[in-house]
C-alpha cells in the first residue's frame, strides 16, 4: 500500500479517538457548549477524511457503513484493522 493510505488512515484514528474522549466528557458535562463544539468539529474532519480515505482505497466498514465500488471490494485487502 502507499504511504498516503497509512497517513490517512492514522489521522482518522487519531481523530476518532479524539471524539471517544469528548464523548466520554460530555456524558458527564453534557452543558459544555465548547466542547460539543469541538465534538461536532472534529466529527466533521472524521467524516471528510473517511470520505477521502474511501475514495481513494475503499471502504473502511462493511454492512452498508461504506459504499462499494464495482466489483464489490470489501474483499479487497488489507482491510483497515489488519495494518
């Protein structure tokens, strides 16, 4: 696989475990206004990186979370848990 798939795929961990954290926080400060802003803010670059990273190698989740190309190529590997 190219550099770029493993950079991309990084950042979306990386801001995805960003959001579980602010998650996390707002069940026990639901009123924090800032941080349901940066929640909302960093859910936002999750979902444009996901929609980058799938367009360029495919999809990241199965059973409808994605949109396939054609072929199907969910079979395609690696899938994104096995790097």
């Amino acid at each position: 696989m190219p550099p770029e798939f493993y950079t991309l795929l990084e950042e979306i961990q990386a801001i995805d475990f960003v959001i579980v954290e602010l998650n996390l926080y707002l069940d026990t400060h639901p009123d924090d206004f800032e941080i349901i802003q940066q929640f909302n803010d960093f859910t936002e670059q999750s979902m444009k990186l996901k929609i980058q990273f799938e367009q360029k190698f495919g999809p990241l989740m199965n059973f409808g979370r994605s949109y396939s190309n054609y072929p199907f190529n969910w079979v395609d590997t690696p899938w994104p848990w096995q790097v």
